[in-house]
C-alpha cells in the first residue's frame, strides 16, 4: 500500500474542486442563456404580432389618406396586418426564420444506416397499425377504388 504524501493529496483535491467549480459555472451559464433566450422569443413574438397591426393599420390610414375613404382602407389593412404579423409570429415558433424560405432546417442523422423514427406505437398495415397517421384504418371512399369508365 503507497501512502502519498498530504501535498499530492491536497493539490488533487484542489484540481477536482477546480473541475467541479467550472463545471458548475457552465451549467449556470446555459441556464442563464436558456432564459434570455425564452425571453428573446418572447419579445420577438411580441413584436411580430405589434408590428403586423400598427403596419397594417399606418397602410391603410395612408392608403384612405390617398384615396379618400377613410375607415375602409384602415379596417382592411389592420386586418391583413394582424394576418402578417400571425403568419411570423408561427413561422418565428416553428423556426421557418431560420433557413431559406418556408422550410424547417433539415436533420441531420448521426448514423449513415439511420433510418427515419417512427412515431410511438406505430405499426404497419398489415400488423392492424395505423394507416396516414390515424389510429384506425381509414374507410375507403368512392376515389380509392379503381373507376372502370374511366380512360387510362
């Protein structure tokens, strides 16, 4: 049995106090990141969906300003605005903001052989399983049958 001396003891407790201690501090910090961030959101929403309503009804007023009808243009374009500032407010929640035009950012697998997840509890057809996301098969209607006086 080695006995180590009170320094070599002493100076390892420090370094695992030390690891300990920023370890603590990193996970402070994302929690930190982790509210601004909700709070971001939150604002960001907030001005999406004020913005939409003040721009569309500032169009509008101009708009009856310019052509002379004054509550129809203003009514209509507050409409169309609080539409706009909906219409980013769901696209800043799913997070459409964030790549090129309408779609999500594509997922990326870490596994080339992964295949994609399959929701809870589902099953195949044949197993009895859901069939297009429902949780019974679907009844079949006049357009899942072949027509036969249709031309092909």
């Amino acid at each position: 049995m080695s006995r180590r001396s009170p320094d070599d003891r002493l100076s390892e407790f420090e370094s695992r106090l030390n690891r300990l201690k920023d370890g603590q501090s990193g996970k402070a910090a994302a929690s930190d990141t982790a509210k601004t961030s909700g709070y971001g959101m939150a604002f960001t929403i907030s001005a999406d969906l004020v913005g939409g309503l003040v721009g569309g009804a500032g169009l509008g007023w101009l708009i009856d300003q310019w052509a002379g009808s004054f509550p129809l243009g203003m009514i209509v374009f507050f409409f169309l605005g609080a539409g706009a500032g909906m219409w980013n407010v769901f696209r800043t929640v799913r997070g459409y903001d964030m790549a090129l035009g309408f779609r999500p950012p594509a997922a990326s697998s870490t596994e080339p052989g992964d295949k994609t997840q399959e929701p809870t509890g589902s099953r195949s057809e044949k197993e009895g399983g859901d069939h297009r996301g429902q949780s019974t098969p679907s009844v079949p209607g006049r357009y899942d049958r072949p027509d036969p006086h249709r031309q092909r």
